[in-house]
C-alpha cells in the first residue's frame, strides 16, 4: 500500500506506525502510539448511512480513550498523498 511505505519504519520524520492495532473492539488502520494517533483510510462503502453512524460511534469511543482520529478516503491516497501525510504531520506536530 502506498500510504504504508510511507508510514513504517519511522520513514514520516521518524514517528512510528503501526497497523492493523486493536484498539478496544475496534482495529485501527494505522496508529502513532507515541501522539495516540490513529488514521484511518475509508472505502467506498464508508459513504452509507449505516457506515457513517459505525464511523461516528467508532471515532467518539477512541477521542474518549485520549486518541485523536484522522480520517481520509482511498482516493486521497491514490491522488493526493503528499496531502495526506501533510496532513498527518500537522496533525503529529499539533499535540
């Protein structure tokens, strides 16, 4: 995944990432333990109602855990990702 490489190995100014963290009953995309923060990469199908209250609820429960939640959608990825890790990075610096 293109966002990913981006990501692991401490390649985004030396934070680490890790994905596919359970966090509670959920599991996370991708999360910065040390900013507590998770971003998270919405499909297609993220667009309906039933999906858009599971999001809601899911991002309400982690900003109650102290998490901070990042949401794009794979076309962000796919056409703009140096906006997307611009972004994150305000997002990392902005704690």
């Amino acid at each position: 995944m293109r966002l990913w490489g981006n990501l692991r190995n401490k390649a985004l100014q030396g934070h680490k990432f890790n994905r596919q963290v359970p966090i509670g009953p959920y599991i996370v995309d991708f999360f910065c333990h040390e900013a507590k923060l998770v971003l998270e990469v919405d499909g297609a199908t993220h667009g309906d109602a039933h999906e858009v209250e599971y999001d809601k609820n899911r991002t309400a429960f982690l900003n109650a855990q102290g998490y901070r939640v990042i949401r794009c959608f794979n076309a962000d990825v796919f056409e703009n990702l140096n906006g997307v890790l611009d972004t994150v990075l305000i997002a990392l610096n902005d704690r």
